[in-house]
C-alpha cells in the first residue's frame, strides 16, 4: 500500500480522552460511545467525520493517548468533559485501508513498514484516523479508513 503524500493546515480536535500504558488497554469503543452521547453539545463541530488521534511518545513510563472527536472550526463553547487538541500543520503520509485487506492491526503494520523503509521519518509522535461516510464498520470488509501519519525527511 503506497500512500499519497498531502499537506494538511493545523486541525482544531475536540473529543474524549483515554489513556493507558499501551492501546490496548483503551476501551476505544467505549470513548466512542461516551463521544456520541455528547458530541450534540459541541457548538463550533465540523459534520461527516470522526476522528481518533493515537499520541506516544517515546517516553517512560509509556504512556499512549487517544483522543475520539471531531474536528471543531474554532475553540469556544467546548463541553467540559471534552478534551482540544490542536495539531500543527504538517506534511503526512495517506494511507486508505480497505478492511477487506485485514484488519487495523494490518493496516497500521503495513504503514509503520513502509514509513521505516521510506525516505521520511515521523515529524510527531502520533497518528490520526479519519472515519466517514466510507467507514460501515469494523466488520464490514466494504468499510474503509484513511490513517494519517505526520512526516518529515531523514
């Protein structure tokens, strides 16, 4: 899978935070479900995509961030219990992954391998998922995703 490399201007994120010493021990569904029950009092929110950020930093003790929200067009009136994050404008590496090609886990080896073999390296210690009117669900091998990794040269 070779990604289309794009240039993306900062995005303003509000959502729900998790944390844990690794993704998996994040109830992601869950933050989505807690998302969506209040997602309705975000005043500022751009429609038709979701969006879970992954932060980890090489630090210790390890630490891994997702945050589940939507995109926000400016920061006012956010709701309490949400969480802003603002990410910078960066180059990325876009890689859309198809579920009937395997699942997360596959889609997330196959673009760390190809970042590693590549000419670039990562410019921020996350990544970003982008779900919209493609994405059926997880089961659903019709269902698609585009994951965002922020690059820079070796």
């Amino acid at each position: 899978m070779e990604p289309k490399i794009v240039e993306k201007p900062e995005m303003i994120l509000v959502g729900i935070v998790g944390c844990g010493s690794g993704v998996r021990d994040i109830d992601i569904h869950g933050l989505w479900q807690r998302f969506e029950k209040q997602s309705k009092d975000i005043k500022h929110g751009v429609e038709g995509k979701g969006y879970e950020v992954h932060i980890e930093e090489d630090a210790e003790p390890k630490m891994h961030f997702c945050l589940t929200g939507i995109e926000a067009r400016k920061i006012e009136d956010i709701p309490t219990e949400m969480f802003v994050k603002v990410l910078p404008a960066c180059t990325y590496a876009l890689f859309t992954h198809q579920f009937k090609d395997g699942d997360y886990g596959q889609a997330f080896q196959t673009a760390y391998d190809w970042l590693n073999n590549s000419e670039y390296m990562n410019a921020y210690p996350f990544d970003i998922q982008c779900y919209d009117a493609r994405f059926k669900g997880p089961n659903n091998p019709e269902s698609e995703l585009d994951i965002y990794i922020p690059i820079k040269s070796k």
